[in-house]
C-alpha cells in the first residue's frame, strides 16, 4: 500500500480532484489545511530577505492550501495518478501543486484488505 500525498495549491479544484477520484475507485482521503513555509515566513515580522522577491510569486489572496492524503492499494496508484494529472494540469508549473507516495508498511483500522 502507499500514502498519496497531495500538496494542492489549487484549492479551486479541490472538488473536482475528490470526483475524480470516486470515478476512479478510490472512496476515501483526508483533506486538510495547510499552509507552506515561504507563506508562513512572509507573515512573520522577519529579516528573511529572499522573501521579498517570492513575494512576486505567491498569490496573496490565497491563505491556504489543501493537502490530501489518500491511503491507496498498490493497483490504485496509476488511476489516482492519471485522475490527480487529468485534472491538476502539469505540477511542474508553478502555483499548481505537488504530488508523491511513500510507503504504508502496515495499517489498523479502515476497509484495507488484501
């Protein structure tokens, strides 16, 4: 099993995100509210001077992100990935998101069997 993890910084297609999800299998995430260290820097009284220059790159009216987590069988990580792909665009552009997995070496609880 793996723990997909969803950095999105495109909060406006959260719900769009979930659905492709459903539609492709995968009936639970977590969702929760996040916010990334240059934001939380830049809200700081601090002498941190690179961060006049991010200052150009965040979107102020955003405060937050949402991070997804989904615990997915091994033959559900393609699917999510093609969903999460299909719906967020290219993760390489910035202001977009981040997506990885890690390994779940044992889980209590939940729907989970092989």
């Amino acid at each position: 099993m793996k723990l997909m993890v969803i950095i999105l910084n495109k909060v406006e297609v959260l719900d769009e995100l979930l659905q492709a999800f459903a539609e492709n299998g995968i009936s639970g995430a977590t969702i929760l509210s996040s916010t990334g260290m240059a934001r939380e820097l830049m809200n700081e009284d601090s002498d941190v001077n690179f961060l006049g220059s991010l200052r150009a790159l965040l979107n102020p009216e955003r405060e937050e992100n949402k991070t997804v987590l989904a615990v997915l069988k091994d033959d559900q990580v393609a699917d999510a990935r093609k969903a999460a792909s299909e719906v967020l665009g290219d993760l390489s552009k910035p202001d977009t998101g981040i997506l990885f997995t890690v390994p779940v070496d044992f889980i209590e609880g939940g729907s989970f069997s092989d």
